[in-house]
C-alpha cells in the first residue's frame, strides 16, 4: 500500500515490489460501459507501458553515461541521426529550435560533439557559406557494397 508522506526508504521492499500503478477502480474516468476483461486489459496494456518507459529511461541513461553527454547533446544527436536517415541537411540554428537553447549554448554544444567525434561540420553545398552538421553515428546509414556504393535498403547490391 503506498502512503502519502511516507519516503520511499521507509516502505519495505515488500510494499514497493506489490505496488500498483495502474487499477482498475478509477474514480477519474467512468469505466461502467467495460467489462472486467477490458479492464484487465487496459490495465495490462498502461503496465506494458511502463515497463517500455523505464527500459528506454534505462537504455537513455546508459548512453549518455558510455557516451558522456549531457539531455541537450543527446536530443541534438537523436536529432542528427533521423536527419540522417531522411537524407535531410541539419543547422545549427535546427538544433538550437529543437533542443530549445540559444545559439551562444548551440555553439558550445556543436564543439562538444565534434570534440567527442559524434558530429562533423560542413558547409552546404548549395550555399557554400552556411554550415551544415552530420551524424557520425552508423545508425540509419544506408548500406554499402565492398566498392563502397550505396544501395536502397532491401535491394541486392549492384553486380561490378
């Protein structure tokens, strides 16, 4: 039973290994219309749930700690690697609109991740002026023949 006011130290390993998270009484949501077994499922579906949540913070926390990185630099990265899977051209001022700091924090954060070879600057070639970021992270990179062609995922390499 968990108790408001009561830390969390002071509760048995008992008590917090039989803790519920989700129920099926609920005095927040009228639930009248299902049934016991839709009930159970919806329970079995918010626990599946968080479990999902906990194995990503697990798995987020485990990077950043391999990788030491900072939430900023790691959002800047997942960022970095979607960009690249879409083919898509990434900016600083990007990163700094979806991490939500300024550039002067922008600017710090690039010369992080190039320092740690997670991140390469360029410039675009269309411009030649503005500068463009690129994952150097494998996930999402198209595979390669042995010559180093580039082949659509799913399709055989070309014959040389």
């Amino acid at each position: 039973m968990y108790y408001v006011g009561v830390d969390a130290s002071e509760r048995s390993a008992d008590e917090l290994a039989n803790m519920r998270y989700f129920s099926t009484d609920s005095d927040l949501v009228d639930r009248s219309h299902l049934s016991e077994a839709e009930l159970a499922q919806c329970v079995q579906v918010m626990q599946a749930l968080h479990q999902w949540q906990n194995a990503a913070r697990a798995l987020s926390a485990a990077s950043k700690r391999y990788m030491k990185l900072n939430e900023s630099d790691m959002r800047a990265i997942r960022m970095l690697i979607r960009a690249k899977q879409q083919g898509q051209i990434i900016t600083p001022k990007d990163i700094a609109r979806e991490v939500e700091i300024s550039s002067a924090s922008t600017t710090k954060l690039v010369d992080r991740l190039v320092a740690g070879d997670h991140v390469i600057r360029s410039r675009i070639p269309a411009t030649g002026v503005q500068r463009a970021l690129r994952s150097l992270s494998t996930l999402g990179a198209q595979p390669t023949t042995q010559s180093g062609v580039s082949t659509p995922e799913g399709s055989p390499p070309p014959r040389l």
